[in-house]
C-alpha cells in the first residue's frame, strides 16, 4: 500500500488556465493534476487530488488526511487554499487540530502582488511553503514531501 500525498485545492483554482495567464499561467487543473500523478508515480506515493470552491470542503478533506496520518498512510498535504491563505482561521485550526505534515503552496509570488495576499493564516501551521514558482512548484513540493 503507497503513502499517500493529499493535493488541496481553493477556491477559483478550478479556472486555472482560463483567465489571467499572465499571473497563472495557462495550464489547467486538469494539467497540474496530472504533473502531479507523474511526481507521485517517481515517487511511488498515491495521490488525491481535490479541488473545492467551498472551505468546509477543504477542511473535511483535511480531516480525512488526518486519519490517514494517524493510521501511518499519509506522506504529507499540499494546500493551495487560494483567497482562503488570506481569511481563514478554521482552515490553521483544521491542521493544527489533525497534526498533517502540510505545505502551502501558491503558484504566484504573493509578496509581490497586493498587501492583503501578503499574510497567510496558514503559515503558521505548514511545515512549508512553496510560492512563485509557477505549477511547477506543485511537482516540487511533492519532490518535497516525498522526504518527510
Ligand atoms: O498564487 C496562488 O496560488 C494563490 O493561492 C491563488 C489565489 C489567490 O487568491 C492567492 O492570493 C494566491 C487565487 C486563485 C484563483 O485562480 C484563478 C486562476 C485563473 C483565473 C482566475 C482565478
């Protein structure tokens, strides 16, 4: 049975490769999953892949992690929380309170965009973090965890 890594997704990542290329780029979520699978397999890890546009969601998902944490399955989450990096609490809490091994990921560099993206309620809880790198940054955090 494969450890497994936990790919999260927020809000509006679903538009990926839609609009505003000059700040994601023009792949899609379809494509960053599949980097994944293919960082995943070079690893030998299993992977889920999730995306919700709803924070509960992201939480439930984190909850589950954490079983599979506790049950000594799970390599690690990668959170791309979106606008939720910059607003949630629950989202912290949901880490703190499961004890995931967690990276933040964020393809932009949020330092150099707008001063409300420069704070993260989620730093405080991830192990690390990953931002401005585009999706390929995906790929390494997953090189990343691997070693966890
Ligand atoms: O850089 C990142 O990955 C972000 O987490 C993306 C979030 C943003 O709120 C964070 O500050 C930084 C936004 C994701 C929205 O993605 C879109 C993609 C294409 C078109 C529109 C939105």
């Amino acid at each position: 049975m494969p450890r497994l890594v936990y790919v999260l997704n927020g809000p509006n990542l679903n538009l990926l490769g839609t609009r505003e290329p000059q700040v994601y780029g023009a792949q899609t979520l379809a494509d960053v999953q599949r980097l994944c699978e293919a960082a995943c397999a070079r690893h030998g890890l299993g992977l889920v892949f999730q995306q919700s546009n709803h924070e509960g969601a992201l939480i439930d998902w984190i909850h589950e992690a954490g079983r599979e944490h506790a049950a000594g399955r799970l390599a690690g989450v990668v959170l791309n929380a979106g606008a939720y990096t910059h607003t949630s609490i629950a989202l912290p809490d949901a880490i703190k309170g499961t004890g995931v091994p967690l990276l933040e990921l964020h393809i932009s560099n949020v330092f150099a965009r707008e001063a409300f993206r420069h704070h993260s309620w989620i730093s405080p809880a991830a192990r690390a973090v990953v931002c401005g790198l585009g999706v390929a940054g995906y790929a390494l955090a997953i090189d990343a965890l691997a070693q966890w």
